[in-house]
C-alpha cells in the first residue's frame, strides 16, 4: 500500500513541479529575477517559500489551488527574489502582476494547507 501511495505523492509533485515552472517561466518574463532551485515539498503548514539563496520552494498541493491563488502564491514567492521581506516596494513588485493581490491573499491566508 505505502507503494502506491508513494507513487501517488511523487506523480503530485511532479505535475506541481511542471506547473510551478511554467507558470514562472510565465511570470519571470515580466520581472527578470534569478531562480536558483525550485523544489516541491509536503508541508504542513506553508504553501512556499523562498531562501536568500534564490532557491523557491513549494507545497506540492498548489495543483489543487484554483489558478488565481496559486498564480499569487508564484508571484508572491517569485517576487521575494527581488525583495526577501514583505516591504511596500516588494508588495508593489506583486501588484505589478497581481493587482487584487490583497483580496487573494486574504482568501489564500484562509485555505489552510492541511484541508487540502
């Protein structure tokens, strides 16, 4: 059974993983940062991150986000690459792609990872 279940798991992560690199290949063409590592994990708290390494990191259960929340959690963590604090000029780096990104990421504060 943990067989199949594994098997399960990496199939998740590595449709989250083509999807989070097309989608910031998508969103980098406007801002131009240096991404070191994309990784995709199961967290259980967190839908990404990003390190002052350039490396971006992501919950594999995005794929299960609708497109708007998840193309914020991209852009959110993607614009830390020019920004790593949540500073009016990195919120004004979101804006730029995600204008409404105040009210997504409202909704997204209250999608908790664990339901999903």
């Amino acid at each position: 059974m943990q067989i199949i279940g594994r098997r399960f798991t990496i199939k998740k992560r590595e449709q989250a993983r083509n999807f989070i690199k097309n989608r910031i290949d998508y969103f980098n063409k406007f801002y131009g940062f240096k991404v070191n590592r994309i990784a995709i994990k199961n967290t259980s708290t967190r839908w990404g991150s990003c390190s002052s390494k350039g490396n971006l990191n992501f919950n594999y259960k995005i794929i299960y986000l609708r497109p708007a929340l998840a193309d914020y959690l991209i852009v959110h963590e993607l614009c830390h690459l020019g920004e790593l604090n949540h500073s009016k000029r990195f919120w004004a780096l979101v804006g730029k792609t995600v204008p409404d990104y105040v009210r997504i990421n409202k909704e997204l504060r209250r999608t908790p990872v664990k339901v999903i």
